[in-house]
C-alpha cells in the first residue's frame, strides 16, 4: 500500500504479513505500516464515491456482529 522508504530490515510482522498475501519478500511496499494523512484521505474519497450512503458501515456492522464467538454477544 506504501512505500518502505528505503532499504532496511523488515519486521516479523511485515514478513508474516507479507507470507499471508503471498506477497514476494522484496516486494517495495509495506502492508504493515498506516497510511499517512494523503492516502487517508484519498481512501476517505474513493469510500464517498463507491457507497455515498455509508453502505460499507452498515455491511462492517453487521458482518462483526455475525462473527462475534459464542457468549460476546452482549457485551461492547
């Protein structure tokens, strides 16, 4: 999603990461690291154009409620 920003060690949560999305060790982008305020607010874009009545919000709601594990239903 971003640039690693130079060359350097990679973490073992960027390299368990990146073996779970079958993604090359020597990929130039991380899939660990948060996006910075520009691609916030890009993504914030794309999400107003694709579902401009916050669908996706609702669809997340109720796709975490379905997966929640037995005896958390009530609580937050």
């Amino acid at each position: 999603m971003t640039a690693a920003g130079g060359a350097g060690w990679i973490s073992r949560k960027e390299r368990i990461a990146r073996a779970a999305a079958s993604m090359p060790a020597l990929h130039p982008e991380l899939l660990t690291r948060k996006p910075g305020r520009d691609e916030w607010k890009l993504l914030a874009g794309w999400c107003m154009e694709l579902w401009p009545q916050d669908e996706y919000a609702a669809i997340v709601t109720e796709e975490w409620r379905q997966d929640r594990p037995p005896g958390t239903q009530g609580r937050r």
